[in-house]
C-alpha cells in the first residue's frame, strides 16, 4: 500500500543560542528543546506525483521553542475539488502511558513532540481504484499536541485530499514514542460528506516495541461480504495479527488472543502439595483461557509456570479508573497486604469464634491490624473496610453491617430465611423441582453405597402434616429440592483428608405453602464407605426439641456450605466468568472490529479476561482464597470441572431454558414471556425474564437490520468462523456434543447472542452483586463446614460437649476467624460497583449513535430498562409478594438495571467486569 506523506514544515526563526555560548554541546547539557538547533531546515510536499496537488505550509514561531496553535499558521490551496481534511486524535492521560513523567524515555518523548512527530497517521480509501483495481495511494501525515484538558490530550493534523480519493475506511497509526499510548477516537473533519469518526479506545504500541501499525477502522460496520473494496486485505490483516502464531510468551504490549488450558493453577515448583491436575482435556473437561505462553513447569511439564502477573491482551486489561477503584488499589492490597496483616492479628489460623457477640464485634469493634510501613495506608487503598482510630493511630478492619443483618439480626436462624434465599438470595440457580420419587442417587453403589434416600414417603408426609400424599404433592408440583448429593460425593473422603474441613452429599427437600413460601422439609447428608466403615446416612428434619433443633441448625450449616461453595465455583466463576473468555477469545480471532455482531458484542466483554487473570493469579490458584476458606479444599476447582462435564449445556444457560430444565417453569404461549412459572412468586425469575425479554428485543432489531436476507448467516464467513471456534476450541471438551445450536438464521444468531449478553449482564449481576449483602455475615452462608455432625460416629468427649454446650459446636463447624474475615474482605470487594460501571442499556456506543435504525432500537432497549426499574420498585411494595416483601427482609433488587458506584445491592453491568 503506497503513500505520501504530509509532513508540517517548520521556519524556526528565533535565537536558540545563549550569547554568552558558542559551543554547540552547550544546548544539548540545557534541555532538549535546544536541540532544534542544530537540525537542518527542511521541506515537505505533499502528493508531489499528483500533478494537482495542494501544498501545505505550516510556519511557526514561538518564544518557548515549543509551536503553540496560535502561532501554526496554515496556508491551504485547492484545485480540481481537493479538499483540507483535520484530523484530532484524542488521547488519554494514563499513569504508565507516554505522558508519564516516570521514565527514562521521557526527555525523548519529549523531543519527538516538539518535533511534531508524535503520531503519524495514514488514511486509508475504502474503494479500490477503479482505474488498477488496487489500493489506492494513502496519505500520511505527522499529527503534534496542541492542547491539553484534564486527562485528554488532543494531537492534531492537516491532510488534503484529492476528491477521487473518495471515504476514508481506515486510519493505520505509528506511535513514535517509547511508551504506548491510549487513543480514545480520532476524528476527521472537512469531508464534504461530513465528519468521519474513528472510535478507537485502544491501547497503541510503540514501534520501538512492535513496528507494525495498528488499524482502526471507521464507525460503520459491515458484513464481510459488503466490506468495502480497499479494505477487505486491512480487515483479513488486522485478524491475522490478533490470532498471532501460536508460539512465543506474550509480551504485555501483545494483542494476541489464543487458547489453552487452565494448566496455570497449581505451583509445584514452589511446594509439592501446591501440584494440581491440568483443567482442559479428556481427564478434567473445562473451558480454554487465554494463552500466555510463559514456561513450562520443571517438575510437571503438563503445567505453566506462575508469575507475578497474568498476560491478558493489552485492550482487555482494566482503565486506570478501574485500576484505582479495583484492580490496584483495592483486590491486590485486600490480597497482598490486608490478608497477611490479617493472618499477622489473628495467630492461630484455625481459631473460631468463642461466642456470636464476637462475630458481632466485626461490625462494631473491628479488628486492629499491624501498623504497615507506610501511615495510612490502608485507610487510603480501602477506606471502606479500614478506619483509623483517631487516638493511637491504629488501622482498624471494620466491616460495613451487612443489610440482611441490619434489617433483621436473627434473619439468619430462621427457616423461612432459609428457604426464601433459594428463589431470591445469592444463589437461585440451584432450586429444582421434585419430578422423580423416590429419591435416588444415580452413582454407583458398589463404590458410594446404597443409592436409596431416606427421605422416605412416610416422613414426608409425617412432616408436612397429612396436608396431602407425596404424590399428591407431586402432581401439584408442591415438592422442590437442592440437591448436592451426587456432585459432591466422590470427592467427600478425598476432601476428608484435608485438615480443618469435612464434607458431605447432600439433599435438602422444600415444600411449597399456600401461601407461596417454601418451607423446609428434611436435610439428608450422606458419607460414603471409607475404609471399613459402611456408608453413613441420616435425615435432619425441623423438630421440636432441643437436640433435634440443634442437629437441624448444625444440618443446615452444612447445606449452606455446599451451596455456597456450589454458588461460587459453579454458579458464579463456571457458568459466567469461565465459560465467557471462549466467546471473547474467539471474538476477537475471527470476528472483524468493523463487524457488526462484534460491536453488539464487545460492551458486554469488557474487563472479563482481566478479571479471570487476576482469579487465576490469586483466588482459584493453588493455595488462594477458595482453598483456603471453601469446604472442598484443594479439590473446589476440579469440582467446577466435574460440574462443566456432567451439567454444563450452552442451549441451557438461555434464562427460560434454565428454568424449564429445573422444573421451575414449563412453556406456555398465552402466558406473558411464553412460560408459566412453576412458583409464582419467583423474584429472580419474575425480573429476569423481563430483562432477557428486553435484551432479546434488543438484539432481534440490531440482528435483522444487518441480515435483511437469511442468507447472509450462513454466508458470513466470519461469524460462522466465531461460533465455530467457540464449539470447537473455546469449548473443544464439548464439541462433539449434539445440543450445540446451528448458526444458519437469524433467528438462531438471536438466540444465541440473547444467551451469551443475559450470561454476562443479567446471569453474572444475579448472583455477584449480592455477595456482601448475603454473606457478609456469615452464619447467613458459611463457605465451610469444619466439623462433622455430632451424630457421625462422635467420640464419647464430643457428644458431651455438644449436648452441654450446643452453641459451641455450631461455631466450631463455622469458618476460623481468619477463614472468616478473609472471605467477608473479598466478598465486600466483589460486591462493590466501580465508578467507571458501564450498565446495560446505559451508554450508547458511537457505531450505533450514527445508524438511525440502531440508535432508534437501542433507545427502546434503555426505555425497556427503564420500565424494569419501575416494576422492581413496584414489586417491592407488594405485601403479597412474600418472597421480596415482608418485615426484615431484603427487597430483591439485584436485577435493577441501573446503580450509583460502591456496595448497593443492585445494578446489572453490560459485562463481567468484577
């Protein structure tokens, strides 16, 4: 691709030597704007081979050495219908970027901008030239600072343009500096047809680093078979370059997306005991990460080995917003400083609580933490979780009263809490129907013993008062369950064998009330054969005497540990954070950036890969917080593996598909969203399927507007190569699986963009943003359980203490202290909106603002929003409403669209983001 340059030519007509110096090596010991003293004076024309061409003169003077805008004059001349064309390139102050004054490059950087080098830009035609039938001559040009605001920057040129050059498709950037910089838009001025803009929020490269420029394309999108003529080679390049080669680490300016294995996790290099098995493969189905290339294990070559920092693609790594209020700032100081000072204060790791008002001290008294070296620090980095008491100096861990305990303090003990959280707490995803009786494990038995529940017809309908029969009960659909039992159970005697934990199988059965309530039937928690022993069994039901109460509090604390530990491994990091960076991995690899699909798309992948990075590095890993606060120990994520093998289905992650595969709705026509709710009174299912019906809407307009013709599905060689890498590599464990839906109309791009959008806004915000509010107290979920129940072959000493002292063993089975407030610090993190939160149906992306149909389909979505917002609101009104409303409880607003920055309990980002 030839081109011309456009290069300002400087008259510097000022003196630059001091009288008192002669000596030339005098200026460059003084500062380098001196140094344009000894650079020759040069000329540049433009377009010198067109026989017509414009000239351009840019005559400067300046008193400080540094061209200013009011001392550039230009002097433009047009014939033959060329034009002048401005072009203003926005960039972004960046802590690290090239406006940093931390640095050796500095004074060099410095230079390039006087020179007015900073930038050189290349206009690219989007026609062929019609006469040779190939890319047409681009222009170039040098773009120099000449303002600054706040945190923007604004570089500047002038081209001119011969009139056949025709519109701009492209611009191709080279950043002169050492550092890379952030262009936020570049937008080109004066065309007749108006202005052409150029979103770019990207990170751009030295080419000290990389000498291949990067490509940014214009605001309209384009099907590859209407990709204008002089950019189809551009769109097939800029693919190739992010696909990379396969080979190599990834250095941190790459923007190579690729796939592996999570074969990151463990460090056995380290310590022996921090080995463990590669996630990805025939042995441990999982979905692909991103690749980093770095070295393999020495003493497992099956492995990568760790590092301080996690490669992501240079685009995917979080704004300095972001960073401040999250990333730096907040995780990795509540990882790297507040935990260790909180294993420093609280000696004895496996220390419980003596007492409940000890628990209660958290919120009211706090924890005093080791001074750090640095005064105030931790009330700088996490002014919400760490006060300074104001007489000694000391740092102070003080939690924030979590609401649910705020607005009922024994919310926690009760049964109807209990139940009501699994239609509208933290986790409503694992609840099911009853549609199999009697109950039975489908394991082997030769192995995990007899498969039989004891949950029996007889006790089922002892305990529900002969209302009605068990099949009754039934027939009417009155019977739901959490069943933990056969996930859980291979993995119970490895995970006995761990210190400080215990678990079990486990199967809890609900009944549903006139009311419209779930009620608490019975807890079965099962063991399976070990050693000697035969399989151990037993039935915890709602009693009316002491040690039976007790055994049930102790029963449930056991349930409420697995399904914490299932919320968090499956529901949460699996099913959202894990199984999204194929969808982003394969996006990028072969969906073009003037793609429309990848502009619907892109929003709701922001930040995920670089959260995903930071849960490898220092939560899910080998020895981070999962294994050290979750029941199943170093086995937590092989246990997601097993559930993405026996459980995980892309057809079923659509909300109503969920639903209906849980029994907890069947498809009705004449019904509103097209089902019927087996509980009507389901708050995460009511609002949800109102958003999913929005997104769909939504994405039903911006589909059908680009595809007028079916056709073009099938014909869209990039988008089948997207969906094709997502089955075949991104989830190449599944891919072989006959549920995967076909890509070959409009209506299957519909539904499976509907899936993936509701999976990382709506799936994601159910079950993230409630975190503290839910398990900020923690007797309200316990992520372990760490004694066995006092009727599982107890000593004499135990059973004894547990009868004289009940309360005591319930604390005991509680997390330590440490385990505790480790969790409670994360969990407060997590929950916490950033102020940068982009939410769904909120910001309008520039590609869709200059297409009226999209801009018009994209309004109606944010009022669809909106109108959610209202009904939510509503909805918490409604004293019949019992599983929202009521005294002391937490009015369900998690699926609220919209949020004001920190802890709120509410808002639905576009993505994945935290």
């Amino acid at each position: 691709m030839s081109s011309q340059l456009q290069k300002p030519n400087y008259a510097l007509s000022f003196p630059l030597l001091p009288k008192s110096s002669s000596n030339p090596n005098h200026l460059i010991k003084h500062g380098s704007p001196s140094l344009i003293s000894i650079l020759p004076r040069h000329h540049v024309h433009q377009n010198r081979n067109k026989k017509n061409s414009s000239s351009l003169v840019i005559r400067a003077t300046s008193s400080d050495l540094r061209p200013s805008p009011a001392s550039v004059s230009i002097v433009t001349s047009t014939e033959n219908n060329d034009f002048t064309v401005r072009a203003v390139v926005t960039v972004t102050v960046t802590a690290g970027g090239f406006l940093s004054s931390i640095g050796l490059t500095r004074p060099l950087d410095d230079f390039t901008d006087l020179l007015g080098e900073t930038l050189l830009l290349e206009l690219v035609s989007a026609e062929l030239d019609p006469k040779t039938g190939l890319e047409k001559e681009t222009v170039k040009g040098y773009a120099q600072k000449v303002s600054q605001k706040d945190d923007e920057v604004l570089y500047e040129t002038t081209f001119t343009i011969a009139a056949e050059f025709g519109e701009v498709g492209a611009v191709q950037v080279e950043n002169e500096h050492h550092k890379e910089m952030f262009i936020k838009s570049i937008d080109l001025d004066g065309f007749p047809n108006g202005t052409v803009n150029v979103p770019c929020n990207s990170w751009v490269h030295s080419k000290v680093d990389n000498p291949v420029k990067r490509i940014f394309f214009s605001n309209k999108s384009y099907i590859p078979s209407e990709t204008p003529s002089g950019l189809k080679k551009l769109r097939e390049l800029e693919l190739q370059n992010l696909r990379g080669d396969g080979e190599g680490q990834r250095k941190t300016f790459d923007r190579i997306y690729d796939y592996d294995t999570y074969n990151d996790l463990g460090d056995p290099d380290s310590e022996d005991q921090l080995a463990r098995p590669v996630l990805g493969g025939k042995d441990h189905p999982y979905p692909r990460r991103c690749r980093t290339g770095r070295p393999r294990s020495k003493k497992d070559p099956l492995s990568e080995q760790r590092s301080s920092s996690v490669y992501v693609p240079r685009d995917e790594a979080f704004s300095e917003v972001k960073q401040l209020t999250f990333s730096t700032k907040t995780l990795k100081s509540v990882l790297h400083a507040l935990l260790p000072s909180l294993e420093t204060a609280l000696i004895d790791p496996d220390l419980g609580f003596p007492y409940f008002t000890a628990i209660d001290s958290l919120y009211n008294e706090g924890v005093t933490l080791p001074k750090p070296k640095t005064v105030g620090f931790f009330r700088t980095i996490i002014p919400r979780l760490v006060k300074t008491i104001t007489d000694s100096g000391d740092d102070l861990l003080l939690f924030e009263t979590p609401e649910i305990i705020d607005r009922d303090k024994f919310a926690w003990f009760r049964d109807e809490e209990f139940s009501r959280q699994t239609l509208a707490g933290l986790n409503p995803y694992s609840i099911e129907l009853v549609t199999e009786w009697p109950l039975k494990s489908k394991l082997d038995p030769e192995i995990y013993g007899p498969p039989e529940s004891l949950i029996t017809t007889e006790l089922v309908e002892k305990e529900i008062k002969g209302c009605m029969t068990v099949n009754e009960a039934l027939e009417t659909k009155k019977m739901f369950i959490l069943d933990y039992h056969d996930l859980l159970m291979p993995y119970v005697n490895k995970v006995r064998e761990i210190e400080g934990t215990t678990l079990y199988g486990s199967r809890t059965l609900f009944f549903l009330t006139e009311s419209g309530t779930l009620r608490p039937v019975a807890i079965e928690l099962t063991r399976p054969p070990v050693d000697d022993k035969p399989q151990w069994k037993q039935v915890f039901t709602p009693t009316w005497d002491a040690t039976g109460c007790w055994l049930w509090k102790l029963a449930k604390a056991h349930v409420l540990a697995h399904d914490a530990g299932y919320h968090q491994l499956v529901v949460h990091w699996l099913r959202t954070h894990c199984s999204t960076e194929p969808y982003i991995i394969a996006a990028n690899r072969q969906l073009s950036a003037m793609h429309p699909i990848y502009r619907l798309l892109h929003p709701h992948f922001r930040y995920t890969m670089e959260i995903n990075a930071l849960a490898r590095e220092s939560l899910i890993n080998a020895g981070g917080i999962i294994e050290s606060t979750f029941s199943p120990g170093k086995y937590s994520i092989e246990i997601s593996s097993a559930a993405y093998d026996q459980l995980w289905r892309f057809d079923m992650e659509a909300l109503p598909a969920d639903l209906i595969r849980r029994g907890m709705a069947v498809e009705d026509p004449t019904a509103e969203h097209g089902l019927k709710l087996t509980i009507d009174d389901y708050p995460f299912a009511n609002d949800g399927l109102i958003l999913w019906d929005a997104i769909k809407e939504w994405v039903s307009d911006y589909v059908n507007h680009y595809y007028t013709d079916p056709n073009l599905i099938e014909s869209d060689t990039e988008l089948q190569g997207w969906w094709t890498e997502v089955r075949t590599k991104g989830h190449a464990d599944k891919k072989d699986e006959p549920w995967w839906p076909v890509l070959k109309t409009p209506e299957n791009l519909i539904h499976i963009l509907t899936t993936i959008i509701w999976v990382t806004a709506g799936h994601h915000a159910a079950v993230n943003f409630g975190q503290y509010t839910y398990g900020g107290y923690f007797p309200n979920r316990p992520t372990i359980a760490r004694m066995n129940m006092p009727t599982e072959d107890p000593s004499e000493e135990f059973f004894q203490n547990f009868m004289k002292k009940p309360e005591m063993a319930l604390l005991m089975c509680f997390p330590s202290q440490i385990q505790a407030t480790k969790v409670m610090a994360i969990l407060d993190v997590l929950s916490n909106h950033s102020p940068d939160e982009e939410y769904i149906g909120g910001n309008l992306e520039s590609s869709w603002a200059e297409n009226p149909v999209i801009k018009a389909a994209y309004e109606r979505f944010n009022g669809n929003l909106k109108r959610l917002e209202g009904i939510i609101d509503k909805r918490n009104t409604n004293l019949n409403l019992k599983n929202r409303v009521g005294a002391g409880v937490v009015p369900y607003e998690l699926l609220k669209p919209f949020s004001t920055p920190g802890v709120t309990g509410m808002g639905v980002p576009n993505s994945i983001s935290i």
